[in-house]
C-alpha cells in the first residue's frame, strides 16, 4: 500500500484520469506495485548525469530516504542543480536496487526554483555538524538531521496528545500573556506596548496592570481542574535567563497536567513514567529511520540505554537520601550539597549515576525551597512539601510536580508571611468552593527530545535557534 492519505487508491485510479496523480516521496517510496501516471515536487538532493541516462534524488520533507528519479539525459538542464526545486511527472516503476523499493522513471522535470550552489551554505555530500548548520537558521531544516528533528517533533507533540486524550484528559488553552508570576518559576519578559517604552511609565498600561509572557500554564490549570478531574495543556513558555549556556532556552514548549482527586504523590509520579514511556515508545516505533540517524552519529549508545529504560520501574528516593548520597559522595562538587540548598545540575547527573543511569523521581523537597502552593507534609523538624523532581541521565530534571496546598487555612498562613495574599485572592477563592486534593506536573518538551536523542546542546532541538540575542527571525 501506499500512505495513509490513501496515494494507493488514487494511483489504481490514475488511467483513467487525465492528470497524474500528485504522491508525496513516503507515499511514493512505500508503493508495493508499479503504477499509471503520478507527480512528485520536492528539492533535489543529488545530480548523477551520465551519457544514456540521468538520475536524481528528491526529498519533499515527508521521509529520510530520497525518490530516484531516472530520466533521458535530454531532460537535463543548467537549472537542475543540488537544492533546486522541482516537481516531476512520470511513472512509479520497481527499482532493480535491493536499497529501494520503487523509483520514478521521468517523462517531464520542471525546475521550479532554481539554486545557486556556489552560495548555498549546504553542500552536497558533506555531513554538516550541528554548530555549522545552527548559523543559518533559515536554511538548516533542509539538513538531514534537523530534517529528522523535525520529524520527530512532530510525532512525539502528537503522541503527547494522545496519550492524555486516550486517559481522559481534556485540552485547555491556557494564555500566553498573563499576570501572574506562577511564584518561583522563573524570570519573566515583561511585555509592554511600542508607545508605552517611549511613554511615562506613569501612564496606564495598556492591561491595566503588569502582562508578562507565561512560564507556566499551572496556575491556570488548577482553575479548570476545579470543573474537570483531568486536564493537560501543551504550549510556549517564556523564561527570561539571560543564559546562553546549552541547556538554557528563552521560548519552549512546556507539557503540563493537574489531577483533581488525588491525595499520593506516587499518583503523579506515575503519570510521569506512563507519559514518557508511552510517548518514547510511539516515536522510536513511528520514526524509526530519523531517530536511528541521531542514534547512530550523534549519541551511539543512546538506543540502547532507552530501551532498557522502557523496561523498568523508575528509581524513587527522598530529598534527604538525595543529600545524603552527595555528602558521600567521592567526587568534589562545585557546589557544596547542604540539606535546605536546591539540588544544581551537576548534583541531578551525579544522582542519576549513583541509581544505576536510569531515570529517578527526588521527592518530598525543603518546606523553604519551593512555591506557595506546593503541599505541606507537616513533617517538623525538616519541614518539607509534596514535591517531585524526575532526572534522567545526562540532562538532569525532566520533570516537575507536586501535590497542591488544598487547605485553605494553611494556603491563608503561607500567602500571609510571603506577603502576597492581595495577589492571589483569586487563588483562595479555589479552596473556598469545592476544593478538592489534586495535584500535577510539568516536563520540558526541549529536554525530553534532547534526551531521548542524545543530543548535547537543547538549542539544536529546536526549529529556528535562538544562539544569541542578536538572532532572531
């Protein structure tokens, strides 16, 4: 058969119309029987022109592997170069090499748009590093690999969906431009219209009171989670880290989910192993070439660690096991670990190693040490919260989460000390009617895919690089 867009059935069909039928390269490389007339458009990725015969390779973004194209050498022209853009009519026949199903022999090309290759910072037959193509953020989607990352992008985002939707989860928008802060989560990029920079800040706002762009939909969240027992949402967050480190991103996207009804922590924890277990195993299945690509150049090994992965339980252990395991540790940390400090990258990576390499839930964190809304153990005299970190090798947290503060008096007394009760009286009004216990999570979509591919810098999973502040598309 061909794709899933029904190719094949439109190519049985392809003699008696009067126009070839248009197939994109994955429908046309998956055919199991020649056919009539059919049109593939795409870019071309090689030029082999010998005496009797002309071959191509093109690609249109829908797979790895490239069409062969053979034609008459007369079909041969000075714009029919590496990177132009063509679209080809001809017929889909079995191809005599073993690599390849089918090839489409040509009856017609047609150079849509032309390429300088003199200038074209991506040549042929050279696999280009991921530090050269992040230059041209522009161009570099045309590359294999972030061809491939892209690919994969896309089928991990709808595995994410569908996972939460096959568990009765219920989408929510949450928005972009709010005022709230979300305590804690990070720096914010202040938003303010043209005229207002060049005005008195004296001056109304254009909302009335200080916007800013979202680093977290949580808070949002948790009001729906008042109507419906399982909500996710899924879209760009914003942190404004004035870092340009390999781990650090202004814009990402951002899954989280909240469940209303739920009193264990362990409950969160295992929407958290079920969703990446389930996400993982729908990609490595559904893009098995692209993700063989990384798998093979870029992090060897990495194929193998996530299969055996996929195989176990993750790793629990509390915060203060977390501590004590460093203070033993051999290896001189640049930060000290102390009981009440929070656990730095280089302390995750080292935890993550002492489990064994595979992926460990940290939980039941320092009272102090995190948000107003996360819930009280009332454990004295370490006094902690329902809290969750998951770590995974070589990137550190994954995850975040914890069980929210539903006792109105307690959430009263801690808003009060922190000053900011005026703030979140909207936040109160949540555990005034119909509070219920609940709780949730939040996982960078970036650091999953760097992950799960091995890929070293966070900036080369993404679709248009952000490598400085001076560039921007």
């Amino acid at each position: 058969m061909l794709g899933t867009r029904g190719g094949w059935q439109a190519l049985r069909r392809c003699a008696s119309l009067p126009r070839a039928v248009r197939l994109r390269v994955s429908e046309a490389l998956g055919a199991r029987e020649s056919g009539g007339e059919v049109k593939v458009q795409g870019w071309v990725r090689s030029v082999r022109s010998q005496k009797e015969v002309l071959f191509l390779h093109i690609n249109d973004g829908s797979s790895l592997e490239h069409l062969q194209v053979v034609a008459d050498p007369s079909l041969e022209n000075r714009d029919l170069t590496f990177g132009s853009a063509v679209e080809v009519q001809g017929k889909l026949v079995k191809s005599p090499h073993r690599r390849q199903n089918m090839e489409l022999q040509a009856e017609t090309i047609r150079v849509v748009g032309p390429c300088d290759t003199w200038t074209f910072p991506l040549k042929l037959k050279e696999r280009h590093p991921l530090e050269y193509v992040r230059q041209f953020p522009h161009l570099r989607c045309r590359s294999n690999t972030l061809a491939s990352l892209l690919r994969i992008r896309s089928e991990a985002t709808a595995a994410i969906h569908s996972f939460f939707q096959d568990n009765g989860y219920v989408h929510i928008h949450t928005p972009i431009i709010t005022s709230n802060d979300c305590e804690g989560a990070g720096e914010l990029f202040h938003i303010e219209t043209s005229n207002e920079a060049r005005e008195s800040a004296e001056k109304t706002q254009f909302f009335n009171v200080p916007a800013f762009l979202t680093v977290s939909g949580q808070l949002h969240l948790e009001v729906m989670a008042g109507a419906f027992t399982h909500v996710f949402t899924f879209g760009p967050t914003f942190r404004a880290e004035n870092s340009q480190s390999r781990r650090h991103l202004a814009e990402f996207y951002m899954v989280e989910a909240e469940l209303s009804f739920t009193e264990s922590l362990q409950d969160i924890m295992q929407v958290m192993e079920d969703l990446f277990k389930t996400a993982t195993s729908t990609v490595l299945s559904k893009c098995p070439r692209d993700v063989e690509l990384f798998h093979k150049y870029i992090a060897p090994a990495q194929k193998d660690r996530l299969e055996q992965i996929l195989k176990h339980k993750f790793v629990t252990i509390s915060y203060n096991e977390a501590v004590e395991i460093l203070k033993q540790a051999s290896q001189t940390f640049t930060f000290k670990p102390e009981w009440g400090c929070d656990l730095q990258t280089e302390h995750e990576k080292y935890l993550v190693k002492y489990c064994g390499e595979v992926p460990v839930f940290v939980i039941n964190y320092p009272y102090d040490l995190k948000p107003f809304y996360m819930r009280d153990n009332e454990d004295g005299p370490q006094h902690t919260v329902a809290a969750v970190d998951l770590l995974v090798p070589g990137v550190g947290e994954l995850c975040g989460g914890s069980l929210r503060e539903e006792r109105l008096p307690l959430l009263e007394s801690r808003l009060q000390r922190l000053g900011i009760t005026d703030t979140y009286q909207w936040y109160l009004d949540l555990r005034k009617y119909g509070s219920v216990p609940h709780g949730g999570f939040g996982m960078g979509f970036e650091r999953y895919l760097q992950y799960i591919l091995g890929v070293d810098n966070i900036k080369d999973v993404i679709p248009f690089p952000r490598f400085s502040h001076s560039c921007l598309l």
